[in-house]
C-alpha cells in the first residue's frame, strides 16, 4: 500500500532542497499550484505520467522519489 504522506514529503523535501515554490513546481509539470499542495499534504499522489517528469524536476529520480528500495531474498 502507497503511504500519499510519506511520497508528500518527499517531494516537499526536494522542492524546498531546490529552493523551488510550489508555484514553480506547479508551472513546471504543467498542473496548478493546488494540486501540487494536495500531494504535499498527501490529500492526493501525482499521476504515474508524471513521477518521471517529477522526479527530473526534482533532481532525483522515481526510485528516491518513491523510496523503492529492492530487497534481494538468497534464492
């Protein structure tokens, strides 16, 4: 199950890292500055067409940006 409030802070983290506004972040991606603010506050998650345009915005990637980390079993 996807936490929205942990993926939030996320991004809030590496926007505020960047010294990006909402407001920039929003205009980047093409979406308004609300809706940036709902992922932030994990009202909602970004559309999956935009966690790569996301996460380059961002200066990371979908991998970090989504704290997927692969767990390799001894098999």
């Amino acid at each position: 199950m996807v936490d929205y409030a942990d993926i939030g802070k996320r991004i809030r983290a590496c926007r505020l890292a960047k010294g990006m506004t909402q407001e920039q972040l929003a205009l980047s991606l093409g979406v308004s500055p609300p809706a940036v603010s709902k992922w932030e506050t994990g009202a909602s998650c970004p559309d999956i067409s935009l966690l790569c345009p996301l996460a380059r915005a961002l200066g990371t990637n979908v991998d970090t940006l989504l704290q997927f980390e692969e767990t390799l079993t001894e098999e």
